[in-house]
C-alpha cells in the first residue's frame, strides 16, 4: 500500500487567513485527488491533478501537483467558515490499481 | 446525487453478533468498495469490487467478508462484531473512466 502523508493533522485559523495542507508520499501516484467532508456527510471530490507540475484552482482553492507526481498541496486564500470541514488527498495503489487510498485527513475549523 | 444508498444509517449491536450493511446503486457502476473512517485513521479501505462476484481486499479486511451478487448491490458483512469494530462505513462507487469516487452517506455503526 502506498502511504499517502496528510499535514498538519488539524488547522485552526481566523476567518481570512491563508493556509497550506500538504499531501506527500515516496510513492509516484498517476493522479491525486482532493476531498472535502462536512460532518455526518461522505466526502465529495474536489479536485483531481494529473500532470506533475499542474495547478488547478476552484474560487479561493488552489491545488498543484509535485513535478514528481509525488506530492500535492491545497492552498486556501481568505478563509471562509464555510471552509470548515475535513480535507483528504487520496489516490491509487500502484499501476493498474483500482484501490483508491486515502491520506488520514487535515481537519480545518475557520474562526468568525 | 450519486445515486447510492447505504442502510441502516444507524446500527446498535453486541459483541459477538452478525451484522450486514448495505450499499445499493442507481448507477450501474463495476467499481464499488467499502471503507471505515475512525478518528485519526481517516477512511480506511476494506474490501473493493470490480464486478458481480469479482471482490479483492483492502488494507483493513479482517474480521469482514463481501459479497456482490448483483450490480446495484454490495454487502459487507461482520461475522462476529467486535468493539474494535465500532466505526462509520461509507460505501463508494467509481464511474467507468474515471478516477473519482462517489460516496454513500455512512453508517454509524456500535458495537456494545
């Protein structure tokens, strides 16, 4: 199983702040996706980043992958409450692979 | 909506008893898998499916089995349910083609 490293494990910032989660593994992954889950709810894709170097953005969500395509970072400007919620990277095991594995989350609260 | 339907929502059950979830599809998608999300873990694959009767396991497959009789269904079954076993299971389904994944909306599942 290729290990996918989500960091910080928790995030708390004031409302308009910038933040960083970062998702990194030694493991080459074809493409990385990104998450959101509120709570009670199941995750919703956000993203997904194919090419190494590629930047993708939704609104305020700006998301690249490692040239390498061994890493993955989601940068969030002016945060929003609405931003709250868990953030998971995940992608899949090996080529060929149809197991999709998950990183263990970045748990972000934006203060008011 | 994705189309998936987990039930029940909720389960209460004792250590040492069977239980089975259920995940139902609108979809007609091959790819369907089971994951538990436990504080700290993230989401945690348990067994995938990539057609009627075809099943492989996960990372965390002990003490579950599966199975997959038609398309629009996907079972999960706890033989003898543990407390270790006390979790929320999402299922989820994968669109031929493409990378991302749907996801039902959990079960909340105690074992007492």
């Amino acid at each position: 199983t290729q290990l996918l490293e989500q960091s910080p494990q928790f995030l708390s910032i004031q409302e308009g702040e910038n933040l960083t989660v970062y998702c990194n593994s030694s493991s080459v992954f074809s493409s990385l996706q990104w998450y959101r889950q509120e709570p009670g709810e199941g995750p919703v894709l956000l993203v997904t980043v194919v090419t190494g170097g590629e930047v993708k953005k939704l609104k305020r969500l700006t998301f690249q992958f490692g040239d390498a395509r061994k890493d993955s970072s989601l940068h969030i400007t002016a945060a929003q409450p609405g931003d709250t919620g868990l953030y998971l990277c995940a992608g899949y095991s090996g080529a060929g692979s149809y197991q999709l594995t998950f990183g263990k989350g970045t748990k972000l609260s934006v203060i008011p | 909506d994705a189309g998936i339907t987990q039930s029940p929502r909720h389960k209460v059950t004792e250590t040492g008893t069977p239980v089975t979830l259920r995940c139902h599809q609108t979809e007609n998608h091959r790819y369907m898998y089971w994951y538990r999300q436990d504080p700290g873990h993230g989401l945690r694959l348990i067994h995938y499916s990539y057609g009627v009767k075809d099943t492989d396991k996960g990372e965390v497959s002990d003490g579950y089995s599966v199975s997959r009789s038609k398309t629009e269904d996907f079972l999960l079954t706890l033989e003898s349910a543990t407390s270790s076993q006390t979790s929320v299971y999402f299922c989820a389904i994968k669109p031929p083609g493409k990378t991302e994944a749907f996801f039902g909306q959990g079960t909340r599942l105690t074992v007492v």
